[in-house]
C-alpha cells in the first residue's frame, strides 16, 4: 500500500477516530472499499470493508486508514470526506462529494 500519489480524499474526524481500531487489529490485507456508481441522476457511493485487492485496484493509506478503490473511480473520490453520521434512522459511515451531485 502506498501513501504517495490518489485523490484529496479525506475524513472527518470521528470517522478516524471509528474507523482505525478496524486497522490497528484487523488482517493487513484489509482496507475500505470506495465503490463509485454512476447513475443518470448522479452519483452514489458505497463504502465497505474488503480484504481482496482485485488487478484493477489502487489502495493508498490516507490519514492512516487503508483505502482501496478502482483504478477507474480513484480520481472522482478528489475533494470528498467519509464522515460518520447519526441519526434517528441509524448510524455509520458516509462519502460526502460537495462537487458530484448525488442519487435521488
């Protein structure tokens, strides 16, 4: 995993603080899956958990955290924070792009 070059992908700072106890004990193969969706009305994300780097994968080490996405998608993640969110339908985490419009 590489810590030089990707996308000016950030987190907020409850999301490292949550997310970083998964790295710290986990296998060193694992890291957070950013999967782009790009769809008529926008665009939409998926974060998940993932521990198979694919031929097609980039994976970088961003604020300490492992990220992992398509080589293809890499540059649209530029300019957007995974936060960690709470609400009344429930908690976790979010890829917010002030830039992408995104699904309705």
């Amino acid at each position: 995993m590489s810590n030089d070059g990707g996308p000016n992908l950030s987190f907020s700072e409850d999301a490292k603080r949550r997310l970083r106890p998964y790295f710290q004990t986990a296998d060193a193969s694992l890291a957070l899956r950013v999967e782009v969706y790009r769809q008529n009305c926008g665009v939409s994300y998926l974060l998940t958990l993932d521990a198979t780097l694919g031929s097609e994968d980039v994976d970088r080490v961003i604020d300490g955290i492992p990220v992992r996405a398509l080589r293809a998608d890499w540059m649209d993640l530029s300019g957007a924070t995974v936060e960690y969110v709470q609400e009344l339908s429930g908690e976790g985490f979010r890829l917010v792009h002030p830039s992408k419009p995104s699904c309705c």
